[in-house]
C-alpha cells in the first residue's frame, strides 16, 4: 500500500502486505491499522487490489467508508476503481461490494483446494512440513565451527541451507 501525502507531493511506502507474522483471517492487522492512522484530509491510499486491503466484503467496504470519511482517496490499481471523499456513486460501491464478495469466494477456494493438496500429498508420503534440514550432528558441528568464528555465510553455503537458517540453529542451542 501506498499512500500520497500531498503536502510533500511524495509516496510513503507503508507496507507491501500485512504483517506476514498476523493471522490471515484477523482483521485486526496492526500495518494496516497504522496505514490507515496515517492516513489525512487530501491523502490517496494506493493499494493494488482489493484483496491486499481487507479478508472480506465486509471488512472492505467498512475500510473504504472509514478513510473516505477521513477524506482520503482510496484507489484499488488492478480492478481500476477509486473512491473519492466526495463521490456517492452506489455504482461504484455496488462493484466494490461484488468484487470484495467474488475476491472472499476465490480465498476460500484457494484454502479448499490447499488443504485437500495437502492431505493428498500426506497420504503419499511426500508432505513434510517442519522437517529440519540438518542431522543432530551436523548441527552440532554448525554450532562448533561458528563459536569458532567461521563466517554464517561460509556455513550457510557448507551445509546447503539458508543463513535465516544457520542464525536458527544457532539460536535453538
């Protein structure tokens, strides 16, 4: 999400998403939160489609009435929608709400057809979530050659995992 500050003619970037750590269904996504306290009278919230703004049609058409009252500009890029402060156009709104409603029922598909992907793939053997990607012993040797200051980017290349990774293990001892 972008939002334009008129007054310095510049984009603050806010967040590309919500918080990857919050849950997806929760509305209550504090990036989001403070995107939309940081929004002012004459700003515009560039997001670029529905779905990144809000889980449902609900949540949606609450968000843009919220910031549209606050006088912001909201613009959605890839549905090529904007909701002005002043505009009550029930047209718009009514292809914002079927949109938001059509975005919902494509998530929920997308999650259906994930789990029933999953399930298959635990059948077959093949799914293995949360599996580490080191032995005990290579991991222990891990820990050994970083206390003896061997570089986490020479380790993380040695063992075929990721630095993310090495700080993990390191942080797991």
């Amino acid at each position: 999400m972008w939002v334009t500050d008129p007054a310095f003619r510049d984009m603050t970037y806010l967040t590309r998403q919500a918080s990857t750590c919050e849950v997806r269904g929760d509305t209550n996504r504090a990036e989001l939160q403070r995107a939309i306290a940081y929004c002012r009278n004459g700003d515009a919230l560039v997001v670029h489609s529905l779905d990144r703004l809000a889980r449902n049609a609900e949540d949606l058409l609450r968000i843009v009435r919220e910031l549209t009252a606050k006088r912001v500009t909201v613009e959605f890029v890839k549905n090529n929608m904007t909701f002005q402060p002043e505009q009550k156009d029930s047209m718009s709104m009514l292809m914002l709400t079927m949109l938001g409603g059509f975005a919902a029922f494509e998530r929920d598909l997308i999650r259906e057809r994930q789990a029933k992907g999953i399930a298959l793939a635990k059948l077959r053997g093949v799914y293995k979530v949360g599996q580490p990607k080191l032995t005990p012993a290579q991991a222990h040797d891990l820990r050994e050659r970083a206390a003896k200051g061997e570089p986490r980017v020479h380790l993380a290349r040695h063992f075929g995992i990721s630095r993310q990774a090495v700080y993990d293990y390191l942080k797991a001892a």
